[in-house]
C-alpha cells in the first residue's frame, strides 16, 4: 500500500495548534513509509472562510518545518487542492447518490427544522432531521426538483439500531441510531456540506489513512456509509486524542494559548515544539523526551499512540524550549532572535512609531520595550487608569472581555483600518466612549498610557499578543479587586 495522508485545516481564523499536532502525526506517517503528505483546504464555509487566515496556515506550517508534497501552493497529481474549487465534483458525487437512492432530495423550510430542533429540545430527545422527506415518492420529488423548489440532498443512513465501525486505536465503535442523523450533503445553494466533501476528495486524492482529531469520531458512521454507498474502498481511520488543558477540558484560548502565532510571536523554537507535540499522546520506544523531528519520524508508528487524554502544559513546553535554547551555540541564539524580533522587518515597522518620540538611542530601549517583551506589568496605576471615571472595575473587566469575545477573536485581518474600524464600532454598541475604551485598550496592550498612535501599535504588535494583553488585563482586573466594594472610580490615575 502507498501511503498517502493529509492534513485538511478551514481558513476560518488563526492556525491552530491542534492543527500543527494532527499535520506532525500524518506527515510522520507519510515519512516513515516513503509516502506523500497533502494539504488540503477546506474553504466549504464560505462565510468564514478567508484568504489571509489560508496564507496564516501555510506560514505556520512552514514554520514548524513541516512540508507538504501535494497542496493548493505546490500542485500535485489531483487537484485542485481548494475545496471551493471543487464544487463541480460534489455536485456530480451528491446526484449519483440520489440516483441510487442513497440518497434523497429534502424540501423541509427552514422553519420547520428550528421548530422540529425546538420540539426535540423542550422533549429531551436527541436533536436530528425527522426523515419526512425520505418517504417522498421519487417521481413527486423530481417533479419537485424539476420545478426549481429549494431543497438539498440528504445522506440516508441505514435504519437498523445500530452500526459499527473500525477504528485502528479504539477497534470497533458502535453507534445507535439516534446518533446516525441524515446528515445534509449538497446545500441549497449547490454547494457541499464538510461530510460530502471530505470523503470525496479523501478517495479522490488516494488518501490511505485518515488520521485525525478525535472530535470526528461521531462523524465516522456517515464517512462509512458515504464509503460504502460509492461502493469505494474505506481508508484506514485514525482518531488521536484530544489535547486537554490542565483540568482535562479541551484546549481552548480561554486556558491556553492555541494559536501558532502566539508560539512564533513568543519566541518559541519550532523544533522544540514539534518535539512536544510529538510527546502528546505518543512515547519513543526508549521513552526518551528529547528527539527531534527525524528520529520521531524514524521510530513513528501509529499503534503506539496512547488514547490517555494528553495534557498540554505550556510550562512544561517552555522547560523543553530552554533545553532547546540552551544547547544552541551564541552566533546561532543570536541568529534566532535576529530573524526574529530583532529581524529588519520587525524593527522598520517599530521604528516609525518612536522616532518622533524618543531624543536619544538610549531612549529608545525604555519607549518601546513593550514591543520586545512577551507580557507587560500593570501596577496599581495602570489598573487604576485603565478603568474609566464612572466606571467599575468589574464593568470595565467585562467590556475587553466583550471586546475579545465579539471583535478580536473574530479579525482575520490585522491592520491598523481594520482595528480601528472595528473597536469604534464595538464601543458604539457596548455604549463605551472613543476616549474611554481607546484608553483602556492601550494600557491592557502596553502597560502605558502615553504610547506610539494606538491602532498602528496594536498593528504592529499582532493579534495574538494583543489578545494575550487584553485577557491578562481583565482577568487582573477582576483578581486585585475581588475581595474589595466594587465601587466607582472617581478619579484615574495615569502611568
């Protein structure tokens, strides 16, 4: 068998780092077989779907150092590489479904299915499509069809109580029938769900291993039965654990930095964090910590994944970086930082900001050192004035909470028009002044309240340490005055 695997990332916001976990194992995989490793994007959300966020994933990867054999950048043998490229396929794959009544046509409004979830909601039950259409007589539906009645295509999974499936970690899964919805496969506007998609560009492309995140595993009964409908050869499916947070939830930016660019921005080395993605979930046969991406590759074998939740502890990361660190000679640390925060790039979109502002070189290194360094300290002072007059603590904690949660974690874009344009709006809406939330956003980005023009500096700094600053800022403000009256503050102070 040739080995062929893929990694399928959605240009929908910051590269993750569960991405880079699930990219390391295929491409180790394909390696250690003599195989090709695949790129694929899949851009089907089109709403969410961006190009600068695509272009972040292809940066990332690069970054890591982990190269792709086929992809939308590089070419390949079966292309294109863009789902939004493909619908044409998906269209074609969606009618022979029907035609074999694999398939069917699904007329229901969307008010009748919110009813119908509503219902299901309010009985306990578990929420899917009823099947009503399914029943339809073939000649009714494409009369139907003929007639231009919106609809979509729905997959019609089998009726029996249960199906079963393999998986090459957990053996045979079963799932119950309530848990084999009718899965949407071609939208009403002619373009394909995720599921259709997938599987048809997994056989498209030859992809022997399915290797991907756990969170899937509910998906597998409908990529089977989609397999089995075709009449297509199944791959080998593999479903690595979920990386966990300390208290053993998913990761999430709530309790953990997941995007790349926090890892790059922060001067992590990207062999040193291979290597410990490499150690979730998986031991060497030695069991030693410290290898690096050949040796991993070398030793790699799927069945020695371990199914245990792994925990991503970013202190223990930031332990194996400083090995790292430390084992590299002085010219080559001194390379490292100069192709990185020291890099020409970075400090000619530095520079312009201070130059009007500072009288000596020497002013230079306290002006603009929060540019250089990963957190920023906020004394009483700045927590002081960072809460406007009239405002509370609390209130103001909760609005840059508001602010990540409705605006920053959204932006694709990161430049200085779209910053502004977007907390204008923000603060119009939540009912902040200009004046109040721009003073509030500086000194959580930069521990200051005189700074360089503000949405040139948050430009600069990126999106990542902003949005690190900002929920440092609010969880201290919710911390230093937990115990106290939240009272209002009637005279700010300024750093």
């Amino acid at each position: 068998m040739v080995v062929r695997t893929r990694i399928a990332p959605s240009p929908t916001g910051d590269p993750h780092v569960g991405t880079a976990y699930v990219a390391l194992f295929n491409y180790a995989l394909a390696r250690r077989h003599g195989g090709q490793f695949v790129l694929r994007i899949e851009d089907t959300d089109r709403q969410r779907s961006h190009p600068a966020s695509e272009k972040m994933i292809f940066d990332a990867l690069r970054w890591l150092r982990v190269s792709w054999d086929e992809g939308p950048d590089v070419g390949g043998p079966y292309g294109p590489y863009r789902q939004s490229e493909r619908s044409e396929i998906y269209r074609q794959h969606a009618e022979e479904l029907a035609r074999k009544g694999a398939a069917y046509p699904c007329f229901c409004a969307a008010e009748r299915l919110a009813a119908l979830r509503e219902e299901q909601r309010q009985k306990k039950l578990t929420l899917g499509y009823d099947r009503q259409c399914r029943g339809l007589d073939p000649a009714e539906a494409a009369r139907r069809r003929q007639a231009g009645e919106p609809h979509v295509i729905r997959l019609a999974m089998p009726l029996d109580e249960s199906m079963a499936v393999r998986d090459l970690l957990r053996g045979e899964v079963r799932f119950e029938r309530p848990q084999m919805d009718d899965q949407v496969l071609l939208k009403s506007d002619g373009f394909p769900t995720y599921h259709l998609a997938n599987v048809v560009d997994d056989h498209l492309m030859k992809i022997s291993h399915v290797v991907r995140a756990e969170e899937w595993l509910p998906s597998l009964p409908k990529h089977v039965q989609l397999y089995r409908s075709f009449g297509w050869e199944e791959p080998v499916f593999c479903h690595l654990p979920l990386l966990r947070n300390p208290d053993r939830s998913k990761i999430s930016k709530r309790k953990n930095p997941v995007s790349l660019e926090y890892y790059r921005r922060a001067g992590f080395l990207p062999e040193a964090l291979l290597n410990y993605l490499a150690l979730m979930g998986y031991a060497m046969p030695d069991e030693r910590q410290e290898f690096s991406l050949p040796e991993f590759v070398g030793h790699f074998a799927l069945e020695r994944i371990s199914l245990g939740g792994p925990v991503f502890d970013l202190e223990k990361l930031r332990w194996l970086n400083g090995v790292y660190l430390r084992k590299l000679a002085p010219r080559e640390l001194l390379e490292r930082l100069r192709g990185h925060l020291l890099s020409d790039e970075y400090l000619l979109r530095v520079l312009p900001l201070c130059q009007e502002r500072i009288e000596t070189l020497e002013d230079f290194f306290d002006y603009a050192g929060f540019f250089f360094s990963g957190e920023v300290a906020y004394g009483q002072a700045a927590l002081s004035a960072m809460v406007p007059q009239g405002r509370t603590p609390a209130e103001t904690a909760k609005m840059l909470s508001s602010l990540l949660e409705e605006k920053i974690d959204r932006l694709v874009e990161w430049t200085d028009a779209v910053i502004e344009s977007e907390l204008r709006a923000f603060g119009e809406s939540a009912g902040w002044s200009v004046k109040e939330l721009f003073m509030a956003v500086r000194i959580a980005t930069t521990g200051r309240s005189a700074t360089p023009p503000l949405f040139e500096t948050l430009a600069v700094l990126g999106k990542e340490t902003c949005r690190r600053r900002i929920r440092k800022a609010a969880d201290l403000l919710k911390l230093h005055h937990k115990d106290a009256k939240d009272t209002k503050i009637t005279k700010t102070v300024t750093s």
